[in-house]
C-alpha cells in the first residue's frame, strides 16, 4: 500500500515539475501489482458502484458505472448526484460491453480485493472491460479512512481539486464526527459492542479484521467483541439462533446494508435473549460499504448517538 | 367390495391398528428427539420442566418454546400434510410418481414468493404463506392440464415430464428476477431450500386450519380413492362419480401440499415416497394407506431434521437437503423395480 | 413440373418430402441469416451496416477504425457466431435425445444433464473459488459424469426410455437441492456469480468460446452421421430392434453420448440455456409436418431461437442487458402454452 502511495505521490511530483501545459504522462499502481501508464491523465473514466462512490465526492466523475445490482439499491451510491453518468451494468458480472465502449473510456477503476484475487464486478467484467481500457484501482485493505485517502491521492492524480469547498466541508464534517465518536467510545470504556448479520437460519457474529471499518472503529477506542471462532474465511461465526446469546454485548450494530436484516433479526424470538437487543441497544453497521467522508460522517455521527445512549452495565 | 369380512380379513385389520399405534408412538419418541436435539445442549429433565412449568426468564425454557416446539410442531403438520397429499394425488392420479415437487408446486410457490419479496417487498416469512399457497395451487393445475394432453390422458410418464418442464420455465423466470434483484436473492435462498428453522408459532398457526381442513377432506374421500384404484369403468359401475372423486381428491392434495410449503418451503420426496412404503405394509386400500402415510411422514421429515441439525455444526443442513438425499435414491430405486404405470 | 403426374406414387411421396425439407432447410437458413446481419448491425454502440461489412473484411483489407472494428469483429461477431454454434448443439442433443426416447418432454435440460453441469458449476465457484475457463470444464465432467450416473441407473437388462427420463428427473431433484443447498452456504456475491452462470448467457463472448466450440462440433457431428443410420432401426421400436442384438444397444449408448456431449460443450461456452433442446425438435418436426426426421433443421431451429432470443435479451429494455437463458426460459413457457392449445385441438401431444 505504501509503494503504491508512493508512486501516486511520485506521479503527482512528476507533474508539478514538468511543464504545467503539456500533455503529462499518467502513471499510477495497483495493489494486484500492476502500474497503469498512459500517455496523458485519463479524462474518461468507467467506474464500479464503489469507485464511483469514492471519487463522485471529490469531484471526479466517470462517464459510466457499473453496479452489482439495482443502481437505486447501491448503499455507496446513496445522495451522489449521478446525473449525466451512464449505467451500464446493473447485475452482478454483467455489463454492457456495447454502451461501455460507445463511452470511449480512457481508464476503468474498479476496487481489487486481495483475499479474492479479484477486481470488484468479478473476472466477466474484467475481461470484457480490459479490451477497452486498462483496469486500476485501490485495493481494499485494513481502514476505510485509508481506503479514502487512497481515493484522495488517485483522485488528485486524476486532477481533481481537493481544497475544492465541498470537498473540505466533506471532511471537516467527518473530523469533527470522527472527533465526537472518539469522545463518545473513551467516555464509556466498558461498552461493548458486537457487530452482526442475521439471517433466517443463524446469527453471523462478525470478525473485526474481516471489515475494514470495524478496524478503524477498534482503533478508535471502540471495545469490539471479537468471536471466537471465524468460520467463513475469518470473516464470521455462525451461531444458531439457539445460541444467539453466546455474547452479551452491551450494543449491537446490525449491518446495514439490506433493510430487511433488522428485521429478520426482530422476527427471530431468540434476538432478544441478547440482553441489548432486549434493551433496543441496536445501531446501524455501515458493513463495507462506506467509500467518502460525507457518509463516514453520517454513519459515525449515528454511532455516536447509540453510544452516547446507550447503557454500558448491561453485559455482565 | 363384499360386506362380510372373513376371520383373516379381521385379523389383517387388527395387525393394521396395532401398526397404527406403533408409528404413533414413534412419532412421539421422535417428537421428543426433537424437542432434545439442537445446537444447544439441554438435558431431557430442564426440557420436560420448561414444558409443564414455563419460567419465561429462562433462557432454555424461551428455546424450548420459541424454537423447538414450534419448530417440532410445523414439523409434524408439514409432514403429516405432505404424505397425505402425495397418497391422495397417487391414488386420485392413479400415478405412482405424482408428489407435490415432481407436479412443480414448489416452483410454483417460489415464483409466488419470489414477486412477493421482490415486487411488494415482503420480508417475513408469515407474509409468504398466502403467496406460497397461491402458486402451489396454480402451478399445479397448469401441470396436471398440460399432462392431460393427448389421448391417454395424465400417464405417470407425462405427469412428470410435464412437471419437470413448467418446473424448468418457472425457475428461469425465478432465476431472471433474483439476478436482476440481489436484494431479493437474498432473501429468497434461505426459503427456497426447504427448511423448519427459524419457524414461529405464528406459522403454525396460520397454516394449522388448512391442514386441519385437508386432512378431514382427505380421510373423506378414502373410499372413493379405493374406488377409482379398481378403474374408472368398475367406479362408475359401483355409481361413483369418477370426475367428482378426482376434484375433491386434488383439492384435498393442493390445500395439503400448499400448506405445507407455504409453512416450511419445498420440500421434495417425502409425498412420494412415504405412500410407497405405506402401501407396501397395508395392501391397496386407501382407508389404511392413508392414515398411515400421515404418521410416517413426519417421522420421516423430523428425523431428516434432526440428521441436519446435527451433521455439520456450528451450521446446520437443512431438512429439504436431507430429505432430498434421502429420497432420491429411494425414488430410483423404485423406478428401477418394476413398471410403475399400474396403480 | 413433368413428375407432377406421379403425385400418388411412392417417388411423388418421397419428392414431395424431399422438397418440404429442403424449402424448410432453406427457409431457416435464410432467416438465421436475417438474425445474423441484425445482431451484427445492432447495439448500442451505433456502426453504419457499410462500416460492419468493411470491418468484417478487416483482416484481409487492413483496418478500418479501431473501435469500430472492436465491436464488430471483437464483440459483435464472437456473440452471434457463439449463439449459433450453441443453439445449433442445444438443438441437436435435444432431437437426439426427444428421437432415443421418443417423448418431446425429454430433452436434455429436463432429464437432469443440465443439474449435473448446473450443480457442479456452482460448487466450482462458491466451494473451489474457480472462475471462467475452470467453470465450464467443472460444468462439462459434471454433465458427462450425471448422464452415465443416469444411464447406469436406468440400466436393468437394457435401458428403456421410462426408466430414463424418470430416473434423470429424479436426480435432477437432487442436484436442485445441491445447489439450493450451496446457494445458503455462499456469500451474496458468490451466489450471484454462480446464479449468473446458471441462467446462461452471451455477454462478454469472446472468440475463444466460439472455435472451441466449433472445434467439439467439427468432431462431433461425423459421429452423428455415422450413428443415425442405426437409428432407423431404432425407431421402428424397441420390440423389432432387439432382433438386431446387441449393436442396437451399442448404438443408442453412443447416440446418446453425442447428445450428452453436444449439449455439454454448448454448456459449458454459454451456460445451461434453457429451453432450446427442449423447443428446437418439435419445432423441426411441426415444420416438416412427417418430411422427415428433422435433424439438420432442429439444428437450425435452434440457433436462430438462441440468436433471436439474445437479440431480443440484449435490446428489449432500454436499461437492462438480460442473459439469453431468461429469454429462451420465457419463449419455453409460450411454446409449452401453444403446445398446450395445438394439442388440445388436434388432440395429441406432438
């Protein structure tokens, strides 16, 4: 990550030394290990839902996106402005190869996901979309305050203007919520929290190094509950709806990312055996899908809320 | 069918009660097993003390009650409902091979629940249960009239084949909807494969009339199923009238197999092969073919649970999985033995 | 028209047919050559017809404009040859297997082949984690393998087609439950690539697909010639046919691999596109109307129904590409109702 830090900031040093009108040659890596150089910065940029969702917020826009489903169902794409952009895929692993070329892209960005080996959409996509421009992308890592910076630095090399007035606004919001949720988790140090996804058949209590968010919440002095066992690539443990009060935290997030786990979750008679549950100590889990600071912000502010309220005796 | 019943036709009949009582009690011990089976270790003593006297505090008694027992009952109901059905529909159809999968009342009723979830943006299982019954009914008249066709009529071979092919467009409308919805995908795959867990009480008791109701349908036209399994030609003979006892018969198997989807998701092969096994004990008569696949077939369907409760911890596999693997091979079986056409 | 005089002759007979089969073969091949020029000219990416036909001559003239060249040649022509080969192969395991087992119902996407290829396919991808080239050859040994299974199963001093086509529709319940199983043991987006490939589709055909699909068709069809002649035999019922030994047995076994590999090959390049074995034989046959057994044009029928529907997949909603496998699904549940009005009227099911 650091190299490729590097080469962003080695690509950025390189323009402000040469001429400031000539067309500059581009050049940025990815975290598959490939370096993406062409002759000028890329103007026509197709993104995936989570690209887009990263660099919309700080003025660069792509021509296309293409999402994993409905683009009104895309969380990351939630309150972006996208009019003018082309959707070309609205499926996971399709897009349409006609539409996306008829757009005459200068670069794809999409998201690289090192435990899968994959770029976001899958390899169809990739295929298909690397006959018409070369793929980059940051890769998804440890931090989503990292993962936005990334999308800073690649942004910036893709010449957007980062002291622009709502891109500080963005981020002096989320300081100043990232701030009051620091505040929040050091003013109650006993709380604990357990971040899950509830399905009809079990309770999936999430591993706090399988969610990039989760980490950055951990070193913002939330006490995360980690399971003990995580079964699905370290991303889960999977726990029966008979054992769902195999952890008593004192609040519990609840992914978010479809509206009806909440509800699931309600529907099981066992949710309640968690004394938070019982006690409505419930929050929202922004669960992976977090891409700029002005939903960062949004999200931290409602966590500071359920913290600030909720009671830090409840688990033994 | 004679009136005097000879001594050894008494005796058949008292060795056929003595079985009935036997599977009751089987069905009762695995009743227990199942109220003492699951990831949570709860000694048989705290589960029999949970049941006569209930301390709502008690987080074992909350499972015993809250999961188990309903999860034991919709159990008994979907099996019971589901045996009945598939005895109904062979003797009605006269086919061997009619059961609520093989005739597409599953797809139809996920087709259902899949424009529930995705159109009208349903999220709870109680709310499927009125659309799974509708496409189960649905669906199963779009097959029986496609395997009608042609001169012959609804022969085994047909009735299947015909199953299988609306089952087929079914699923690829199914398949267009949840790719185009992940949404909905999610949602829908945890219904989709058949499954007792996470079942509440509120799901017993939606589907509980139903079944009621199509058991004491069912059980009524026992006798006319005795008598269309003669031929049509004797039925009409002995003054039945063969078009009605199919209708009530269909009636009968649809609310039964509805429900029974509706309540638990699709469950295959435990309809066609509890009648077979049923038959092989009693002989021909529906008055005894009948009640006994009604108490095989939850026993069958509760041990399948129980089996992928426990298979692969800490997940669990569920039933319709088990009673797939279960049954499959029986059904092959029962096609390589011998020519099914008669029934 | 001199032999006209001959009508109710034996040979006015067989001229008659000859010429119904040839006005249907030609008949078919002019419209797949209508679909053809349309899914060459049409997309979204506009190419006036005289660029697509100077792109097509690209290679021996040099290139015209690369990005028109790319959708020509690199998108467009990859997609429309793909969707023929493959219909052409759906369409012929269809007829082999409706001829074998003599019940229009029985085509391979019925009978469980396309479960064994569908349910390996999908614990190649959410077990193994493999993608693309792996998938398909996961998916081929998975419908080569449920069709032995099937034929093993049916075998009890000879196969019957009963035994079959209820023994394949047993394991194809089977196989469902797998993948239902699978589905619920997956993440969501593993789910959704596995249920991508399940539908069957076209998009992002590339010209690899297409020769090595070619290739397995240009192998696969002398042994269809070769093997239909004994099929006369076959036909004339399994009750004369036994006359003839054990060859008769060997015969059937070998077109019913043929049928089992036409169909896994075209599954493997495209997916379990549903329905085109299914339509593609009684299509034929209705067109022949008794001219023959129709498999030169079950083939044609089923390359112009998988063209047609992807063209009608990749342009019927402004906002959305469908895969071709929800078309070819929809056109199936039609031509089940037409089968259901057509019969109800004449009487009998094909």
């Amino acid at each position: 990550m650091l190299s490729r830090r590097l080469t962003a900031l080695l690509a950025l040093s390189g323009l402000a030394l040469a001429a400031p009108v000539a067309a500059e040659p581009w050049i940025y890596s990815d975290g598959a290990g490939q370096t993406v150089a062409l002759d000028e910065v890329p103007q026509r940029i197709i993104a995936s839902q989570d690209a887009a969702a990263g660099l919309i917020p700080l003025g660069i826009r792509p021509v296309g996106i293409y999402a994993d489903g409905p683009i009104a169902d895309a969380k990351a794409l939630q309150g972006l402005d996208l009019s003018g952009i082309e959707i070309i895929g609205q499926a996971w692993g399709e897009v349409d190869i006609e539409k996306a070329a008829a757009l005459e892209p200068d670069l794809v960005i999409a998201e690289y996901w090192p435990l899968d080996k994959a770029w976001s959409g899958g390899e169809k996509v990739e295929v298909a979309l690397s006959y018409l421009a070369p793929i980059t992308g940051v890769t998804q890592g440890a931090s989503i305050l990292t993962l936005i910076e990334d999308y800073e630095a690649l942004a910036q090399s893709l010449g957007a203007d980062l002291s622009a007035p709502q891109i500080a606004a963005d981020k002096a919001e989320f300081s100043a919520a990232l701030d009051a949720f620091k505040a929040a988790a050091a003013a109650k140090p006993d709380l604990t929290v357990l971040a899950v996804w509830a399905g009809a058949d079990a309770l999936y209590v999430a591993a706090t190094a399988g969610s990039a968010e989760l980490v950055d919440f951990k070193s913002w002095g939330l006490k995360l509950i980690d399971p003990e066992i995580a079964d699905d690539r370290g991303y889960w443990e999977t726990l029966s709806w008979e054992n769902a009060d195999k952890y008593q935290p004192d609040l519990i997030i609840v992914d978010n990312r479809s509206p009806t786990t909440i509800e699931t979750a309600r529907s099981q008679p066992t949710w309640t055996l968690m004394k938070a549950a019982a006690a409505g100590q419930v929050a929202d889990w922004p669960a992976f899908w977090l891409r700029n600071y002005r939903h960062y912000a949004l999200a931290l502010n409602d966590l500071t809320t359920a913290i600030k309220a909720a009671d830090a005796g409840l688990a033994p | 069918m004679s009136q005097e019943a000879a001594p050894h036709h008494r005796r058949r009949a008292a060795a056929l009660g003595l079985g009935l009582l036997a599977l009751s009690l089987a069905l009762l011990a695995i009743i227990v097993l199942s109220m003492t089976t699951g990831a949570r270790a709860i000694p048989l003593d705290t589960v029999w003390r949970a049941l006569i006297a209930a301390d709502p505090t008690a987080t074992e008694h909350r499972i015993i009650w809250d999961l188990r027992l309903p999860r034991t009952l919709v159990g008994v109901m979907v099996g019971l409902a589901l045996g009945l059905a598939g005895a109904v529909l062979q003797g009605a159809t006269r086919n061997p091979l009619a059961d609520p999968a093989i005739l597409g009342i599953h797809s139809g009723a996920a087709l259902f629940v899949v424009l529930g979830v995705a159109v009208l943006g349903l999220t709870q299982l109680s709310q499927y249960v009125w659309l799974a019954f509708a496409g189960a009914g649905a669906a199963m008249l779009v097959v029986y009239s496609v395997a009608s066709l042609g001169r012959e009529g609804a022969t085994p071979i047909k009735l299947a084949l015909a199953g299988a092919a609306i089952t087929a467009v079914l699923q690829s409308i199914i398949s267009a909807i949840l790719l185009t919805s992940p949404r909905t995908l999610d949602e829908v795959r945890f219904w989709q494969v058949g499954s007792l867990a996470g079942r509440s009480m509120d799901i017993a008791l939606q589907v509980c009339p139903f079944i009621a109701a199509g058991i004491v349908l069912a059980l009524s036209v026992a006798r006319l199923l005795d008598g269309l399994s003669m031929g049509e030609d004797v039925a009409r003979a002995l003054g039945q009238r063969v078009g009605l006892s199919r209708a009530l018969a269909g009636l009968a198997a649809v609310i039964l197999a509805g429900a029974a989807t509706a309540a638990a998701g699709p469950i295959a092969f435990v309809g066609l092969t509890v009648p077979h096994v049923a038959r092989a004990i009693t002989g021909p008569s529906y008055r005894w073919i009948l009640p006994y696949s009604m108490l095989m077939a939850p026993i069958l369907l509760l041990g399948a649970d129980i089996i992928g409760r426990v298979i692969a911890p800490p997940g669990e596999v569920q039933v319709g999985i088990v009673t797939a693997f279960l049954g499959a091979p029986f059904f092959i079986a029962l096609v390589r033995r011998r020519k099914l056409a008669a029934l | 028209m001199t032999l006209a005089v001959e009508i109710e002759t034996v040979s006015g007979v067989r001229l008659r047919q000859f010429r119904r089969r040839r006005a249907v073969l030609v008949g078919l091949a002019v419209a797949l050559l209508v679909a053809f020029a349309l899914a060459l000219n049409l997309g979204d990416y506009p190419v006036p017809p005289g660029d697509v036909l100077r792109s097509l001559l690209s290679p021996l003239t040099g290139a015209v404009n690369k990005g028109v060249d790319f959708i020509v040649l690199q998108v467009r022509l990859p997609r429309a040859i793909l969707a023929i080969l493959s219909g052409a192969a759906f369409g012929l395991a269809g007829i082999i297997f409706q001829t074998l087992l003599r019940n229009p119902l029985a085509s391979p996407d019925i009978i469980g082949i396309a479960h064994g290829a569908s349910a390996a396919a999908v614990f190649c991808i959410i077990i193994l984690g493999w993608s693309g080239l792996s998938v398909s050859l996961g998916a081929l040994a998975g419908a080569v393998l449920t069709a032995i299974a099937i034929y093993l199963l049916a075998w009890r001093n000879g196969v019957t087609a009963y035994r079959v086509v209820l023994i394949g529709i047993g394991a194809a319940a089977m196989l469902g439950a797998v993948i239902s199983y699978l589905f619920t043991r997956a993440r969501l987006n593993e789910v959704q690539q596995a249920l991508a490939w399940l539908v069957g589709s076209l998009n992002a055909a590339r010209p690899g697909d297409a020769i090595v699909l070619a290739v397995a068709l240009l192998i696969l069809l002398p042994l269809l010639f070769g093997l239909v002649r004994a099929l006369e035999a076959l036909e004339l019922g399994d009750d004369t046919a036994t006359a003839l030994g054990a060859r008769v047995e060997l015969t059937r076994l070998g077109l019913m691999l043929v049928a089992v590999s036409f169909a896994a090959f075209a599954t493997a390049a495209v997916g379990p596109v549903g329905f085109v074995a299914f339509v593609s034989g009684p299509i034929a046959r209705r067109l022949l109307d008794g001219a023959g057994r129709g498999f030169a044009q079950a083939a044609l029928v089923g390359s112009l129904v998988m063209l047609v529907s992807d063209l009608v997949a990749q342009h019927a909603l402004p906002s959305v590409q469908l895969p071709v496998g929800v078309v070819t699904g929809a056109f199936g549940a039609l031509f089940l109702l037409w089968l259901l009005i057509a019969s109800g009227r004449s009487g009998r099911v094909n």
